[in-house]
C-alpha cells in the first residue's frame, strides 16, 4: 500500500504561482514513476508531468516552460512548481505514484488550484 498526501493547492490571480507537494509513505520501493494529473470541472483526468526516480521529467505540451516537476527521493515527495498560471490551469491536482506508467498505481486525494482572471 501506499499514501499519498497532497498539499499547497489555493487561489492564484492569473500570472501567479503555486508549489504543490506531495508526501508520500508506504511501500514505495517498486512505485518508479510519480506525477501529477489533474482534472478540471466536466473534463476528463489528464497527465500533467511525471518523473521518474532517475529524474526524467514528462510534461504535457500545455504546461511545458511554466510548471517544473521535481522530487527529493530522500523526503519521499514530489513537488510540482506552477508559474505564470492561467485560468484555464484551475482544477483538482491529483498526486500519483506507480511502478511505470502504463500502470494506474495509487492516487493521493487531490487538492484544488484555482486561478481568477
């Protein structure tokens, strides 16, 4: 098992930023990749970016050059840094970790990141 506790999430203006963390504890040896999804209001769960527990880093193309993902192996946390946010980058932040990524893993509970225009 594994847990997965998200935090950082708030109320942004546009162009501002946001650190999100993501603690997590359990049976961790084998989860290889940890990322961030999110999931605005009637919209599907999308990848946001993933590392892997060598460092390579995936993003998707809407966040590239503003958010950087990055995780301290020794914490057991993953972070991701949102700069110059945009309204369209409101929704829940969800936190997941798993042995590679055509596998679902575990999920954290998600926090909200919302950004006023």
């Amino acid at each position: 098992q594994v847990q997965l506790v998200e935090s950082g999430g708030g109320l942004v203006q546009a162009g501002g930023s946001l650190r999100l963390s993501c603690a997590a504890s359990g049976s961790l040896f084998s989860m290889n990749v940890m990322g961030w999804y999110r999931q605005a209001p009637g919209k599907q769960r999308e990848l946001v970016a993933t590392i892997t527990r060598g460092g390579m880093t995936n993003y998707a193309d809407s966040v590239k050059g503003r958010f950087t993902i990055s995780r301290d192996n020794a914490k057991n946390t993953v972070y991701l840094q949102m700069n110059s946010l945009k309204p369209e980058d409101r929704a829940v932040y969800y936190c997941n970790a798993s042995p590679s990524p055509s596998l679902p893993g575990y999920w954290g509970q998600g926090t909200q990141v919302t950004v006023s225009s």
